[in-house]
C-alpha cells in the first residue's frame, strides 16, 4: 500500500461525467462579474454562505505550447482543499 505524499493536497471525491486528460496548462481565469449579489444562508463571526441566483460566468485562458486560447464558462464549484490550496471547477459554455 502505497502512503500519501504530504506536499499533495487532497483530491475532492469524484463526481465527473465526462473523460478527462491530464494536462500540465498554463491557465489564468478571469471573474466577468466585478460584484455579485444573493442571499445569505448561513453567516457567523468566521464568514457567510450564501447563494447567487445568476451563473458566475468566467473567461479562462489556456496556454499550450506557447499558443494562448480563450474559452468562457460557468464557475460551478470552490472547494479549500488546504490552507494554502484551493480547487475551481470550470464548467465550459457551449456556443449557441
């Protein structure tokens, strides 16, 4: 049995419906929305959840041997994985 390598942070539980690859990307996300507005469901003197009832739309940028390509998406998910280690998921806009 093989032990965790303490450097790595956890990996959340598995919920893809799609394949995937492993890729080593250059990739930079930026927030199109410069503020967003929803309802707090739980708050507390440590932080607030809360919920927004429009898509948190995002415009990522992908660099792959040295050429750069944009593509924009939803961000569906945040997850703390570590103090200093946090994991988005992204999930690409189909054209219409």
């Amino acid at each position: 049995m093989s032990v965790p390598d303490p450097t790595e942070p956890p990996r959340p539980n598995e919920r893809r419906k799609a394949s995937r690859r492993s890729d080593d990307l250059l990739l930079e996300v930026a927030f199109d929305a410069k503020s967003i507005a929803g309802r707090a469901e739980q708050i507390s003197a440590e932080g607030v959840f809360f919920f927004a009832h429009e898509p948190l739309r995002v415009t990522l940028k992908l660099v792959q041997d040295g050429q750069e390509q944009s593509y924009p998406g939803r961000l569906v998910r945040v997850e703390r994985l570590s103090e200093h280690t946090t994991g988005l998921a992204v999930e690409f806009e189909r054209p219409s």
